[in-house]
C-alpha cells in the first residue's frame, strides 16, 4: 500500500497544527461558527444532530493493521468505543469533542492517516473495488490510479471550491464493485485490442434528490491520459456547473441539462488543450506507484484443500461462513475474506475497539497486514490462505464477527440516520435491525439467496437506497416518519435505479411489508437459483403492488 512521502508528513502536519489554532480560536469565542464552518468542514469534522462527528479518510477502502489499531485507539479515547465504516470507505466517529479534534488528527498523522476532503465541495475520498489487486476477474489493480487520483485531487487550488462535493470511483473488473455508475465519475479499466492498458469513463451518476445513471463518454482512454481527461471534466463542471441552487450543483444535472454529447464535446476541448502537457502520466510513475500495490509473495499451500474439506465437514456453521464470505483468489490456495459488520439484530457498519483491534491481529497474522474497507459498510482480508481460514472463522467467532451473510438479506446498509444525522427525517438503524432479527435465521437466508437491502434516513441517499434490490427511504410526513419503498436498484455492471411502488409504510409495518416482498418472490421465481433481481426484472413491480396494496394496487400508486 502506498506509503507517505516527505511532502505527505509535512503537509498533513502543518494542516493538523493549522487546525488546532482554528478551534482555539473557536471555543474561545473569537471565531464564530459561521467562520468556523468551512473551516472544520474542510477538516472532516461535521456538526450532527447531538453532537460533531469526524470522518476519518480511508482512500480507496485500503489500509494496515498499524492504523487499524489506531482507529480502535481513537474510538477508546476519544469517541465512546466504535466507530461506523461508511459507504465512502471512511470511518466516522459520532461524539469526539470538539477540544479534542486536532489531537485526534495528530495522532491520525503519526499513521499517516487524515481526514482531508471528507467534507464540502471538492474531490472526495476516491473509492474503489474492494477486491482490487485479489479478484480472479480483474484486468487490473485500479488502486494505483486510485493513488495517482488521490495525490492529484489532494488541496487542488482548481477544485477545492466545486459547485458541490464531487465524487470518483474506480473498478478493475467486469464485475463491478465500485458501484462507478453512481458517480461524479466511474472509471473502468480495461485492455484494449493491442493489450493496452486504459478506461471506460462514465459521467454524471448519482444518487439523492435526483438519482441518475452515469453516462459513458469515453470508450477508451489511455491510461497516460488519466489526469489531463479528469482535469478536462473537472474543468468543464467547475465553469459551468450551476452554483444558484445546491439541488441542481451536482455534475449530474450539467449532464442532464447540457445534454452528453455536448458536454463530452465540451470535455473533448478541453483535453485536447491538455492531454500533451504535464498533466500526462509518465510510464515510470505509474509504475513507481504500482509497485506499493504489487501482491504480497504468496506461498503455495495446496494443504489448504484438504483441511478445509475436513473442517467443513466438521462444522456446519464454518461451513456456511467459508460458502457466503469467501471468494476466490487469483491464487487457487487463497481465498479474499469478507468480515460481515452486520451481525444479526447489529448496527450496520460499527466496530468497537476491541473488534478493530482483533481484526488488526487477524491481519497482521494471516492476511498479510492487509485491511479493505467495503463500500457496503463490511471489512475484507483480501489475501487468506484456505489453510487459514479455520484459525481466521475461529479468531472472528471471538468477537462476534462471524456472520455468514454477506450479500443475504441481513447483509443491510444503513445510514445513521435520525439517531444521529441533522439531515435524517427517520431512522434507519433501529429499523435494519429489526428485518435483521426477522429475516436471521440461517437457512432462510440462504434460501432467499442474495437481496441487497438499503436504508436511507433521508433524500441525500447516503444508505444508497436508489440501487438496493429492495430500497427504504425515510420521509417525514405530518411529524411522523414513514418509509418509501423501491425495487428493482442494482449498483453493479447493469446499475438501474429502483422504482417506487407505492405510497409509504409506518416504522412498524415495514418489516411485514419487506416479509411480503420477499414472500411475493419466492412465489415468482422460476426456481431456486433465480436471483430476487433478476425475478424482478422479469416480472415487473405490479405482483409486487398487488401483494403489498391489494387489487387497487395501481392507484395507489
């Protein structure tokens, strides 16, 4: 993983010491919260609904278990022992004082860790493939230019001042995992017919208020030109993207407004005028950067097969873990970990301490110091031996983090919503629970097979309702909370936005509602392998509807 520099160490320092006189400042009175607003917004720290909360920036999801223990660290001290990973691959603490921010970043530094461009409107913390450089079907590592996207972006004078927060997303596979289509940008790696490395860009997708698609507008872009085309769009958004109503900033509405082939025309001028200047990658940076993500020098283990064939028989409950949480490896005798941060009737994306701590052991012993974070809130070891595996389930058992659910029904995203969030108008973790507990049984789950489902607190959409294969929003009406829900989202390859289905339901009826749904599915599927989203597609939202409202289902519509 890609380790800081002389300019990385001082920069990040003197920004620490730099905050530190700017709440000063604040808590003695001298600077007023309007001034201090942009301030610490640019700092990562937000003022929530009982308290501040800090989001801690992990770029593109990867990080070791030095700094793990530091987050475990943060959260014991200075936070009341958890810490929530998000869908932008960060963490937040809900209730750090504000006296104790600047230490908290101090001690950040000293891991090389920050929480720089977390917040407001600039180039956010850039995501990606939390399989990357592991995934049998990836062309290639997309964290290198995760790295070259961060190093560029980083406190750029152009665009630290967008219309609004801007976010880029990278995946190396077919498969995608970055979920790029809902981004400010998506970038797919690919090879073209000589072999040669580049991307498939996508522009203008997103979720909140206005969920829309991103649309291709490069087939092909060398990997060379990766800066001066970024900086091209950049450019074009920064001129023309509408700063009169922060409903109608995102790149997304430009898109939409200016129509994509005018503005990819628009972005084809602009990089024309760029593409020959330092802005174009050398091929020795990229591959000096490339060398911090090479793969870790992995030994043979073929005993692997053999003890895990063993051990499966000997135990049901690893053996459900090994089949919903373990993915193959490019290397036949690993296998890429996901640790479920949902366990049954849990709070989706929290970690206490202790947990962050032993997963940081975990780490350090069998996967290779080596940590992702999941966009869907969850945390990987992307690099096991199978003759580990045993020893990694029994580490996780210890701690609770054993669920064998990952991409089941119970596999739920939340945002934190109205416990925590001034923006929320209802919650969205007591309600993730509760369809955790009802839908926790084991061989349920694996009958339902995979169903993604997505909770948002409110229309910013940070629980990524618009692509859950069953979507909650929450809304308020009348002063009292009620939940839209959609089908039919995917974030993948094949993105589609979810659609409405009907009018809301009360907190308490929509575990019965979702009971429905799912109830409504079995019924429909062609047979036990065909997946809730593809049933959907099939057959529409109308059974659905019917099931939900009843004959009158089209009006209530």
């Amino acid at each position: 993983m890609y380790r800081y520099d002389e300019f990385d160490h001082a920069f990040v320092s003197d920004r620490v010491e730099q905050f530190r006189d700017q709440v000063t400042r604040r808590l003695s009175g001298e600077l007023a919260e309007d001034a201090f607003k942009p301030l610490r917004l640019m700092n990562g720290v937000y003022l929530q609904l009982h308290a501040y909360m800090l989001r801690v920036a992990i770029p593109y999801g990867t990080l070791n278990s030095r700094q793990m223990r530091m987050l475990a660290h943060i959260a014991r001290k200075y936070d009341r022992g958890y810490g929530h990973f998000t869908t932008r691959q960060n963490i937040q603490y809900n209730w750090p004082s504000l006296s104790d921010t600047p230490d908290i970043l101090a001690e950040l530094a000293s891991v090389e860790m920050h929480a720089l461009q977390t917040s407001g409107n600039c180039i956010r913390n850039v995501t990606a493939d939390h399989f990357a450089g592991a995934a049998a079907d990836e062309v290639a590592d997309p964290r290198p230019y995760a790295e070259i996207l961060r190093q560029w972006s980083s406190v750029h004078p152009e665009f630290s001042f967008l219309p609004r927060k801007f976010k880029i997303a990278v995946t190396g596979a077919e498969r995608d995992r970055a979920a790029i289509q809902v981004h400010d940008i998506g970038l797919h790696l690919k090879k073209n017919e000589a072999g040669e490395i580049g991307f498939a860009v996508y522009v203008g997708g997103g979720q909140g208020r206005t969920p829309m698609i991103a649309k291709k507008i490069k087939d092909f872009l060398p990997e060379a030109d990766l800066l001066s085309y970024t900086t091209a769009i950049m450019r074009v958004y920064n001129l023309h993207g509408r700063r009169d109503n922060k409903y109608k900033a995102r790149i997304k509405i430009l898109v939409h407004e200016t129509g994509v082939e005018e503005l990819a025309g628009q972005v084809e001028q602009e990089f024309l005028q760029l593409k020959n200047t330092e802005l174009k990658l050398p091929e020795a940076d990229i591959q000096a950067i490339s060398t911090y993500f090479a793969l870790p020098e992995l030994a043979q283990r073929p005993e692997g097969w053999a003890n895990l064939a063993g051990w499966k028989k000997a135990d049901a409950e690893f053996a459900r873990w090994v089949h919903q949480n373990v993915q193959p490896h490019k290397n036949p005798d690993y296998g890429m970990v996901t640790i479920s941060l949902k366990p049954i009737g849990g709070i989706p994306g929290d970690a206490t301490d202790v947990q962050m701590d032993a997963i940081a052991d975990l780490a350090e012993e069998y996967a290779f110091d080596e940590i992702r974070i999941s966009h869907e809130q969850n945390i990987i070891f992307p690099h096991v031996a199978l003759a580990d595996l045993e020893a990694v389930y029994r580490g996780l058992v210890s701690i609770g983090l054993a669920t064998a659910n990952a991409g089941l029904i119970t596999d739920i995203i939340a945002c934190p919503g109205l416990d925590y969030c001034a923006l929320a108008n209802a919650r969205s973790i007591p309600l993730s629970q509760e369809i955790s507990t009802r839908f926790g049984d084991p061989e349920r789950q694996a009958n339902i097979g995979e169903l993604k489902i997505k909770i948002s607190g409110c229309i910013n959409a940070c629980g990524h309702h618009h692509v859950g294969h069953i979507g909650l929003l929450g809304v308020e009406k009348k002063g009292a909370e009620l939940y839209q829900i959609t089908l039919g989202g995917s974030g993948d390859e094949n993105t589609s936005i979810g659609e409405i289905i009907g009018r809301g339901f009360e907190p308490e009826k929509v575990t019965d509602a979702i009971e429905t749904i799912v109830e409504t599915y079995l019924g429909l599927r062609l047979d036990a392998g065909e997946k809730f989203l593809d049933a959907y597609r099939r057959v529409g939202p109308q059974p659905f509807k019917e099931a939900l409202y009843g004959n009158g289902a089209q009006a209530a519509a």
